[in-house]
C-alpha cells in the first residue's frame, strides 16, 4: 500500500506564466497515490475559479490585513490543514514554479525521512545558487540563531548523489511528514521579512527535527521576481 501524499502549494495569478508546464508535470508523476491541492491567494477569485473549473481542488485565501507573506503563510496553513484533515501521511510541498522529475515522490520517500527536500536554485544571474543553508556554532546562551548561504565554491564537493542533512532547503520541493505537519504550523512574524519556510526551517531546528537534502535530485525553478512591494517591515 502506498502512504496518501497530497501535492500542494499556494498559488497566485503572478505564477501563472509557469502554470502550463507546472501542472502538467504536477498531473504526470509516477508516484501512484497522491491529490493536488491548491491554496489560492491571488487578488480576484477569477485564478480560484479556473482552477476548480479544470477540476482541481482548491481553496481561496482573502488578504490578511497584516501584508503580504501574512497571506502567503494562510495558503501554507490552508494547505497544513487539509493534509490533516484529509489523513494525508504526507505533504508534497511544491512551489508552483518549481518542475520536479517525474519520480520525485518516490525518490523522496525511499529515502526514510521525514523531512526530505530536492534541490533547487534561487536568485538570478551571478547570484544564482542552490537554495540550502547550513547552520553554524553559535553560543547557546545568546538568544540568536544565524545560519550560513551555501559557499558557491563548495558546491562541487556537496553535490555528490548523496542525502546530507542540513539547515534548510526550501519547501519548494519538499516532503514531509505528517507527524512534522501535526506538530509545526507555518508561521511568520510582523517587522521580519522572513517567509514561512525560513520559520519552518527554525521551528524544526528547536524541535530536534533533522531536514535532509537529495543532493541528485534537481529540479528546475522557473522563477520570476513577484514580490514588488515590501510591506511587512511596516
């Protein structure tokens, strides 16, 4: 019997440049027991009722009078929910830019961990690297946790096939399990820019909770500058 895996994410109108390929591959992985569910916090209801007009399950998320990645981290807990409500054993948490292998859910749960990413880069140009970070000593006694970007010059070294354990790698492509899912929300705070993943990558941290990567498993990321206005500092 294979473990119920629901495919989700938080969509948006912006990504809809990328929507073509994306579902298209969403609807054509290999794994055989999985949904897709969308969490839609585009600015109409017109992208939420395309998507259940092309039978795709979906739930629209208002804006949260707080800002932008406050709305953004309802999607993430829209999509918590219904992995727990619907007895999911995982989420298969896919940013809907993001264009996995076809057999990404299997490779991921062979692997036996209850958090497993693939790999995926981030920025543009010069900047472009692997989204992962490591963490680093830090005295336990000062109320403060800083983790280190991934040094572009190690990554040769770091890419060799294996899974390795790290800090944080996204949830762009992510599995996880709903034991994880049950006892960690999504969150992010006012007057910090940081967005849910980075505060999932923490939260894990303080609960003893190891992230792995697939370093083999790359997926490719199709992405496009959409945030526009910073309104969270505020």
């Amino acid at each position: 019997m294979f473990p119920k895996v629901l495919l989700c994410a938080p969509q948006h109108e912006s990504k809809n440049y990328c929507w073509k390929e994306w579902i298209t591959r969403a609807k054509e992985l290999t794994y055989p027991n999985y949904d897709i569910f969308l969490a839609d916090n585009s600015d109409t209801m017109d992208n939420y009722n395309e998507l259940l007009s092309q039978g795709i399950k979906a739930e629209y998320i208002n804006k949260n009078s707080k800002g932008l990645l406050f709305t953004i981290n309802d999607a993430h807990n829209s999509c918590r929910e219904y992995v727990i409500n619907n007895d999911y054993e995982y989420m298969f948490h896919l940013e809907t830019d993001i264009i996995p292998p076809i057999d990404v859910i299997e490779r991921l749960m062979n692997h036996k961990r209850k958090a497993c990413m693939g790999v995926y880069d981030i920025f543009y140009g010069k900047r472009r690297k692997a989204m992962i970070q490591m963490d680093e000593k830090y005295d336990r006694s000062v109320r403060a946790f800083r983790t280190s970007e991934f040094i572009e010059e190690s990554e040769p070294l770091f890419f060799d096939g294996t899974v390795k354990k790290v800090f944080h790698a996204g949830i762009g492509c992510a599995l996880i399990h709903r034991s994880i899912i049950e006892s960690i929300p999504f969150r992010v705070e006012k007057g910090n820019n940081s967005h849910s993943d980075t505060y999932f990558a923490f939260d894990c941290f303080q609960h003893n909770i190891p992230i792995y990567v697939d370093t083999e498993l790359q997926c490719k990321h199709l992405n496009f500058t959409w945030l526009n206005v910073i309104d969270e500092l505020i």
